[in-house]
C-alpha cells in the first residue's frame, strides 16, 4: 500500500535543476524591475473583468476599452442589471466579445448573488464563476493579493519548455511541475517574469537568445525546430500572401 502511494507521488525535482530555476529568476527579475501586470484597474471586479477581456487579445487593447466600460459600469450589480448585449459596444475590438460579454454579465450576477457583490477571494469560488478558468483565476488571485500561485499561459508554457522545466504541453502540469521547482514565496513574481520574458525576448516565432539575460542557463528545447519553420526574412513571399497584399481595384 505505501508503495503505491510512493509510485504515485511525483518525484522531486534535483536541487541543481531548483538552482537554475531560481537563477533563472533572479537573473529575470534583475533585467526586468517594472515587470508587472499591464492590465489597468482600479477595483477588484474591473481586475476581474479585464482578465477576462484579456484572453486572445493583448493587454493594451483591453486597456483601450475599459476606461469606458467601466465608467458605464461601476459597480458588479451595474453589470448584473444588463444584458451581455449591452456590453458588446464597448468591447467589439478586444474579440470573441459575445462570449466575454455573456461571462462577464453572468459572472457579476453570480458576485451579486452569492458573495455580496464582493469578488471571492477563494480559488473554489473564483473557478465556479461563469467564464473563469484555473489560469484567469490564478492572475485574478495573484493581483487581489490572495496567496501565492503560479497561473500557466501560453507564454509560461513556452518559455518553461525552452528553459528545459518542463516537456508537458498542459498548463495544469506545467503549473504543477514549476510549483515544485520553485519555493511558494516565488510563484507570484515568477509568473510575471516568464510572461514578460516570453514577450520581451522568448517570443514564440523569431526568439532572440542573443540578447537573452537567462541564455548562459537555457538549453533552448525545440528552438531550432522554431527557426527552422519560421519564414525566413526576405524570402519572397508565398503566392497566397503575395494575392492577400495585392491593392485591390478601385
Ligand atoms: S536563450 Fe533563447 S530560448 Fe532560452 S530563454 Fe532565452 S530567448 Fe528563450
């Protein structure tokens, strides 16, 4: 029985692959001391609607919108008192905006109904919430300063395989493989370094290791297969692009 419980465990991680990480952490946060949320907010519920504005649109977008939706929308019951299409004006350019709309109405009536008209400050209550998933309650928790954790995006989930952390392609166990490389102290930190990383210089398609503040630490997994398939600057364009930036007739 103790046996199984024992193959089950996940196994720690050595102490000189912490002692990266952690390196690669401090290096980060040298290099980069404004790293934090970009999102603009002034109440828990605009942080909670912003997160969700944010997903598949860039943060700079989202702070484009929310000056006025949120003077539309002061308060959770304001929210709660509209239909999603109410909001949909507001939110047009940030994309996939039915669907944010619907999740933010329907997420405020439930604040409204069952915690008082006050964002829950408790992981259980913020995932039951309409269109709140592990990673935005994670960012929402993080920013309400309510305890450590480590939210997965898609610029973690990179950079965290290129740095050799992890192989997993799920955010859950990338979340769970970085909380054990790491001390709890620096999951909330550590999350904002890799997302700012991940733009600042481990972009998706064309990294650049050069000027790479953690590049003596990276083994750079799959990097190579990225350059490989990425286009190659000055290459002629394919026929498809060349027709798509073709002006059309007047
Ligand atoms: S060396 Fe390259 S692959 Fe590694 S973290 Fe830096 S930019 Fe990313």
């Amino acid at each position: 029985m103790r046996r199984d419980v024992a193959a089950r465990a996940p196994r720690p991680p050595p102490a000189a692959e912490q002692a990266r990480a952690l390196r690669v952490l401090d290096l980060l946060d040298a290099a980069l001391p404004e790293a934090r949320i970009a999102l603009r907010f002034g109440s828990d519920h605009e942080l909670l609607v912003s997160v969700i504005l944010s997903a598949q649109c860039t943060d700079a977008r989202v702070n484009l919108v929310t000056p006025a939706l949120f003077a539309r929308y002061p308060e959770p019951a304001a929210y709660a008192r509209a239909e999603p299409e109410a909001l949909w004006p507001f939110i047009q350019s940030c994309g996939l905006y039915r669907n944010k709309a619907r999740s933010i109405v329907a997420a405020m009536r439930a604040i409204e109904e069952r915690h008082g008209g006050k964002v829950p400050r408790e992981r259980e209550a913020l995932e039951e919430l309409p269109g709140v998933g592990r990673k935005t309650a994670g960012v929402v928790l993080i920013h309400l300063g309510a305890g450590q954790h480590f939210p997965v995006d898609t610029h973690v989930g990179r950079v965290s395989r290129r740095l050799g952390f992890t192989r997993e392609l799920d955010p859950g166990k990338v979340e769970r493989r970085l909380m054990t490389l790491l001390p709890p102290e620096r999951w909330n930190r550590g999350h904002q370094l890799l997302v700012w990383h991940g733009r600042r210089w481990c972009a998706a398609r064309a990294p650049d290791c050069g000027g790479c503040p953690v590049a003596a630490l990276c083994p750079r997994r799959g990097v190579e297969r990225v350059r490989a398939t990425a286009p190659t600057r000055g290459a002629a364009p394919s026929s498809r692009r060349r027709r798509a930036r073709r002006p059309s007739r007047p």
